[in-house]
C-alpha cells in the first residue's frame, strides 16, 4: 500500500467509526503486514487487493482470548428471565 492509500484508508476509518483514535500503521520494513491500531494496541492489520481493475481492504482483526472479560454466570437451569 503506498502512503496516500494508507491515508485514505485511515481517514475513511475515523469517519466510519466516528475516533481519531483509529491508525493505520505501515510495516517497518518492506513485505511486513500493515497493522490496524486503536491508539498504542495493534488490533488487526490491513491487506489491499487489486482484482479486474478492481480495488478492496480487507481488514483481519485478533481478538486474544485473554483480552476478553470473564464471562458472565448462566442463570440457574429452568429459570427464564422476565423481560423488561
């Protein structure tokens, strides 16, 4: 991806997500992954592809397990919630 499609990206990101927050970041080196940021935490990463004239981003993102919240107790078996 060069520069000005990283920057487009970015930019439509932050408008679709409504945060500044968002970063596209470039690999360091040549042939590395483009990563998706939310500020400082790498949350994905990016891949352009170009297809009958065609162009696309598609966007991986990780979710680690230990990131997640502990999970919440199923209620008791038999016991149906009211709604409310």
């Amino acid at each position: 991806m060069t520069p000005s499609d990283i920057e487009r990206l970015q930019t439509y990101l932050r408008r679709l997500f409504g945060s500044e927050r968002i970063r596209i970041v470039p690999p360091p080196r040549r042939g590395l992954s483009i990563e998706l940021a939310i500020e400082d935490e790498t949350i994905g990463t990016v891949h352009k592809d170009v297809e009958d004239g065609e162009t696309s981003y598609s966007i991986h993102i990780t979710v680690l397990e230990e990131d997640l919240p502990a999970p919440r107790p199923s209620p008791a078996p038999g016991r149906v919630r009211p709604i409310r």
